[in-house]
C-alpha cells in the first residue's frame, strides 16, 4: 500500500516536472518592446548601432539637410517611416508602432512627428499633411513673438 502510494506521488511529481519542463523551453517574453520592420531585408546601420545612436543619427541628418542644404536618403526621417511604417496602420506611431512602441518604453516623448507626418508615401503620393490641431496657431505665434516653437522667452 505504502508502495503504490510512493507510485502515485512519484508520477504526479514527474507530471510536474514534464510541465515546468514545457513551460522553460517555451520561448520566454523579452523585455523591451517589439520592433518590426515591414520593408527591406536590413537597416541602413547595424541594429545595435541604430538602438543607441538614431537620434545622433537623425539630427546630424537635420543639421546637414537644414543648415547646409545636402540632402540624402540614407538616413532621412522619410527613409525610416517608409521602412518601419505598420501597413495595417500606416504609421509608425502607436501602441505597438515601431517609434512609440520604443520611446514609450524609455519613457521619452516624439516631437518629430509634431511637424513631419508619421505615414509612408504610397504610389508616389505624399501622405497628408502632419501636424496636431493648433500647430499652426503655435507656429503663428512664435513668429509674432520671436520665440522657437512658441515657447515664451
């Protein structure tokens, strides 16, 4: 009796075991948002590089765009919506869109897309214009009052 008892304990033991085995093995949620990319086979840096660095990136593409008038594709704003845009959203903004998804992790906010539009070109067309409601007012308001971005001096 004892015996069969040891048995019963034994096989509920090694079901456990199975289980907890099962549940190991299985692939385990990282930490970290979920980054896609919807075109292209790779970025135009190495991923890790572009993890730490985008924002580098981005500004020295403004800078040399902006200030000096050269412009390139390779690491244009526009280059990184037409590869990371969500098709089924048409956006890279977003619960799980691949900018939001990141910054609302690392806790940072977007203002890129306060002027330039978060949406791919398709056949050719520029998406609609970007912009919240009252950026105009806010753009109005600081060439009246001389001040970037409307901020108060």
């Amino acid at each position: 009796m004892v015996f069969g008892g040891m048995a019963v304990v034994a096989a509920g033991m090694l079901t456990v075991s199975a289980v907890l085995a099962a549940e190991t093995s299985a692939a385990k949620p990282t930490l970290g948002p979920t980054v896609k990319t919807f075109k292209g086979d790779k970025c135009v840096e190495d991923t890790d590089y572009m993890r730490r660095n985008h924002m580098k990136v981005i500004l020295h593409q403004r800078d040399e765009t902006m200030h000096r008038g050269i412009r390139t594709q390779k690491h244009s704003l526009k280059n990184c919506v037409d590869c990371h845009a969500d098709p089924k959203t048409n956006s890279v903004l977003g619960k799980d869109g691949f900018c939001e998804s990141c910054h609302v992790y690392a806790s940072v906010n977007i203002d890129c897309f306060t002027c330039h539009t978060a949406a791919p070109e398709k056949n050719g067309q520029p998406p609609k214009a970007a912009g919240p409601a009252g950026l105009m007012e806010k753009m109005r308001t600081s060439a009246v009052t001389g001040t970037a971005n409307g901020n108060q001096p």
